[in-house]
C-alpha cells in the first residue's frame, strides 16, 4: 500500500507472526483515509451529496474478479521492532483463503446483482487481497480500488481469521469494497463516545493505532451524504463491536458494551439489495439512433441490451441535465466483460463514449443515475 496511507506498518514486533493471544479483544479494520472530492463552483449540495452517495458504487451486474497474491516476491520490507528489516509476505496460507471465498459466498448468497469471480491474474481483477500480518484488515471504498495497480493491495487480512467469527472480518471488508462505510460513523446513530477513552483502548494491544487512525477509523462522523438511509443499523456487517466505557451514549452500551448479533443484519441485506438489485430477464434493445427515456430516480440504474447488425463504431450518450455513470459490457456466453465506461459527475457534460462493436455479439449497456435537474427528463441514446 502506498506511502500517503499511514496504515503501513513502520515497526512491528518481533513476534508478530506468533499472533499473541490479546485475551479476546478485537482486532479492528482500518481503512486508509481518502480525501472527499472537491467540486467545481456552482455545484449545488444536493447534487454533490448525491454524487457522493454514489458515486462509489458498482453499477449492478458488475462482475468483480479477485485474486490472492501467490508470488514468492508478494510482500514487502518492514522494520521490525528489533531494529532489523525483514520481508513480509503477502501471500495467505490456503485455508486463509477458504474463509475469504466463504465471504464472498455470503454476499452472493443474499441474491445481489455484483457477481464474484475467483482469477488467477492479477491483471483481470479488480479486488487484489494480501494477508500480510500486522498490516491489519482494510479495503479501498467501492470504485476507488480502481485507482491502485496490478501490483497493489486492495485488500488486506492482517490477523488469523480461521478463529471462530472471523469469517466476519472478511465479510466487513468485501462490503467496503461494494461501498459500504463503517455503520458506528453514521452521524444518524447520536453515539456520543467518551473519546480518550476511544483513544486509549486502541493505543493498546492488538491494534495499536496512533490518534489519526483512531480519529478516522471511529470518532470521525460520517457526512449524511455518505450513508444510505437515515437509521443507525447497530447489527450491521459494517459496525464494530465495542467495549463497555467507550459509548457514553446511548447510555445502556456504556455499562454493557455493543456486540453486534454477527453475519449480515437485515438491514444489510435490504440495503445491498437496494444499490445491486438482481438482474430481471427483460432487457429493453437499444437500437440505433432511437432515443429511451431514463426515468430514473437518484441511485437508479437501467440495463439495455445492445446487438448490432454491423461491426462499426458507435456512439452512445445520455441527455439532458443529468450526473450518470454508462458502463458497457460484452455478454460473453452470461460472463459479462468490462469495454467501456463514462462517468460524467459534476460537469456540465454528458456521459458518452465510442466503442467499436462487433455484429452477431451482444452488449449490455448499464447507466446508473446519480442527480438530475428535472426528475424523469433524461435520456439514452446510441447511434
Ligand atoms: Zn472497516
């Protein structure tokens, strides 16, 4: 991981890889801070909030691959606490990797429109996930993992997650990569945190994180714009567990502590199912120079199928006041395979791209909407 990220590991101890027993207390997930995005000026709130909102999102029926780093050069050097630098190894032991695959079954379980796909080159995914130990268990959010090279970490597993539970852990982290933020941040749920107390408990031993970390990570309230939904879910996948005397409100979780129920809550489920609902059989063609209304409402998102009858260029755009994402798909035998894509949030522009296409294929077209001036006044077209 890179540099700017403070959750690299400067030291570790010398018998990190003896994984000591912390009497129980959890290990956290860590995610690296990611600066908001700035707008341009005359942007308004409620366009920004949503293009936030979703903007890291996947467009449902996205196929997102994974891959396990398995090179013996997979890791790299860390000073230790001894003073030496050693190198440590990314690559998981196999039944490490077997809870990680259950976690990704769970997701795919509860019927999303995401599909996950094992690969065995690092160049075809978009999901890369390391075990190095002492690095701690993190995700990039959503769409940025797109930002890090073939090479980068986009995932990572820093403990044992064969211990009983554990299989939580990597359930947490594969929602981060769907988009998902850490539910305890939800500026909804009024926790009031004794906050030195926050700081001190992850001072300690097995997290060991420095104040920023700390900040970020769990004091820090999320923007509104950034959660789904105005009810705090304290079950949920993405909320931490939480240690009696942390939580001086609600005032029952200071004496008792909050332990989430574990697994998906039905919230989660109803959620995921809300931004990747499952792909329906009916698909409406898009033929040539034939405009299709949108109708659309915020996080919305359309599929068109597309099948040409000449191999040829073509343009396709969407119209009218409108932030979308257009994302252009070849169906090859039900494996849908990434072109193309245009996102055009917060300009003034339209989605659009030119793509060569090849008659007798066929394509699928998907536009997510994210904000538009006058609701239902938008539009597709290809010609
Ligand atoms: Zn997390």
């Amino acid at each position: 991981m890179s540099d700017k990220y403070d959750t690299v590991p400067t030291s570790l101890r010398a018998s990190e890889d003896k994984e000591p027993d912390h009497a129980g207390k959890p290990h956290f997930c860590a995610i690296p801070p990611e600066p908001r995005r700035v707008f341009k000026p005359g942007v308004s709130a409620r366009r920004e909030n949503l293009i936030i909102l979703f903007g890291n999102k996947w467009v449902s029926g996205t196929t997102l691959r994974y891959y396990f780093f398995d090179r013996d050069t997979d890791g790299e050097k860390v000073l230790f606490t001894d003073g030496e630098e050693r190198f440590v190894s990314w690559v998981g032991a196999e039944e490490q990797l077997a809870v990680v695959r259950q976690a990704f079954k769970i997701w795919s379980d509860v019927g999303i429109g995401v599909r996950f796909q094992e690969v065995h080159d690092r160049e075809d995914a978009e999901i890369r996930i390391g075990f190095m130990k002492g690095d701690g268990a993190w995700s990039f959010l959503g769409r940025g993992i797109l930002d890090h090279g073939p090479n980068e970490r986009t995932m990572n597993f820093g403990w044992d997650l064969t211990r009983p539970g554990e299989v939580d852990t990597a359930v947490h982290e594969i929602g981060h990569t769907l988009g998902f933020p850490h539910e305890h941040q939800n500026p909804n749920a009024g926790i009031v945190w004794d906050e030195e107390a926050v700081y001190a408990a992850l001072a300690k031993p097995p997290n060991e994180w420095n104040r920023d970390k700390t900040f970020w990570n769990i004091i820090r309230k999320l923007d509104p714009t950034e959660v789904k939904g105005s009810a705090w879910d304290p079950d949920s996948i993405m909320h931490y567990p939480f240690e009696p005397g942390l939580i001086k409100e609600p005032v029952r979780f200071f004496e008792e502590g909050l332990r989430p129920h574990g697994g998906l809550s039905a919230r989660d489920i109803s959620w995921v199912l809300a931004l990747y609902p499952p792909e329906g059989d009916e698909m409406v063609l898009l033929k040539p120079a034939q405009s299709i209304p949108l109708e659309l409402t915020p996080g919305e998102q359309r599929n068109f199928r597309v099948a040409p009858q000449e191999t040829r260029k073509y343009d396709f755009r969407t119209f009218g006041a409108s932030d979308s994402v257009m994302v252009l798909f070849e169906n090859v035998d039900g494996d849908y395979r990434y072109v193309t894509a245009d996102d055009d949030s917060g300009e003034d522009t339209n989605a659009a791209f030119q793509v060569k296409l090849m008659k007798g294929r066929e394509y699928v077209l998907r536009v997510r909407l994210y904000h538009s001036e006058r609701q239902g006044q938008t539009a597709v077209m290809m010609w």
